[in-house]
C-alpha cells in the first residue's frame, strides 16, 4: 500500500524534473538543484547529513552537498524518485512515514509555492490529521525561539501551544499551512494572525520559527 510519504516523495520528484535545476525555492539561497541534493544527503549520507544541527558537523555536510549539487540533476531527481539505498532504515515503511511525511510535503512547498504560477493543493481529511500529529508533537521545539507567546489553531478548534507568554499570538490555518507557518515559511503559509499588532509584526519579522 503507497503511504503518503511515498506519495510526497514522488510529487516532489515530478515536480523537480517539471521545473528544472535553475528554479527558485522557498529555502533562502537554494535553487532546486541544492534542494534534490539536501534531500539525497538527508537520507543516503547520514555521516554528514547531522552538519544541519551539530556544528562540528557542518565543513563535511557543506563538502559532502557539493559532490551532489555537482551531479548531473537527472541523476539527483532518479535517487529522490527511487528512495534510500537498500539497508537504509529509510525502507522501512514505519521509519519512512515516521521521518519523511513532514520532509517531502513542505520540500514539495519549497518548490511549487516559489514558483509564480502556483496555486494550493487539497488535501485530504486524513493526511491533514498526519500533518497535525506530527506538529503537535514538535510544536514547543518549533518555536523555542519566537519572540511572543504562540499559539496554533486548526478550523475546528484543535490547538498546540507553540510557545507560552504575553502578548499571545494565535494562527489559524489548516494543519498542512501551520505546518509551513511553524517551519519558517511564513509568507508563504496560508493563515490568519490574531493578537496584538505589534506582536504580529515581531513573529512574521522573526526567524527563530523552524529547526
């Protein structure tokens, strides 16, 4: 049965070979091309994949980017396509769906949402639910950083508080657009702000959402 981190991954996959390696991203400085490679690395070298979070990590993620980024792009949208190499704990379904929902859906964003003829997806009921789960669980670490209180709210009234504090801020949107907001797109998110003004403006200036 296809999951709907396979499902992601293969979206992203026809979407990389549609617009090419020159296409602009979401990610500040990233064409396509240094997206494909950050997803390969991500999962296929996992001895530099940990320079995104341990510092003394970063000179061999940086060199390790630059062997793919150097790659010929239809070979890096043939490895997204195709998956993790065969041990991989990538493979297993679980992991999978575990570890990638959440990457391939926003990386997927990165993409379309660059794009100036982009319009939004509609999601299914039950991978909104996938999208939320995963949010509710991560949604304090999201936001260690945020300059105000923070809270994140579905239309139906579900929430996560992302951060306790005054003034408080509450974002409304579809789990799929909080996930985005929370992950430091968000211009790009779909959302309405409540709260005080100034605080408004303090959380869409800041850059602390996001890992």
């Amino acid at each position: 049965m296809s999951t709907f981190a396979k499902r992601e991954r293969l979206l992203l996959a026809d979407l990389l070979e549609t617009v090419g390696p020159d296409a602009e991203t979401l990610c500040e400085g990233w064409r396509t091309r240094d997206l494909a490679a950050h997803v390969i690395v991500r999962e296929r070298r996992p001895d530099a994949a940990g320079g995104t979070l341990i510092k003394q990590l970063a000179p061999r993620l940086e060199k390790v980017m630059a062997e793919y980024t150097a790659k010929p792009y239809e070979e890096l949208v043939q490895l997204i396509r195709t998956g993790p190499p065969r041990f991989s704990p990538f493979q297993l379904k679980q992991v999978d769906e575990a570890a990638n929902i959440v990457e391939f859906y926003v990386h997927t964003e990165d993409v379309r949402r660059a794009q100036p003829d982009w319009s939004p997806r509609e999601l299914d009921s039950v991978f909104q639910d996938a999208l939320w789960s995963r949010l509710e669980r991560t949604a304090r670490l999201l936001g260690r950083g945020v300059p105000t209180g923070l809270v994140l709210r579905r239309p139906d009234g579900q929430t996560a508080v992302v951060r306790r504090g005054a003034p408080v801020v509450t974002v409304t949107g579809e789990p799929s657009e909080l996930l985005l907001f929370a992950l430091g797109r968000q211009n790009a998110a779909k959302v309405e702000l409540d709260g005080d003004a100034d605080a408004i403006d303090r959380l869409h200036e800041s850059r602390q959402l996001g890992i």
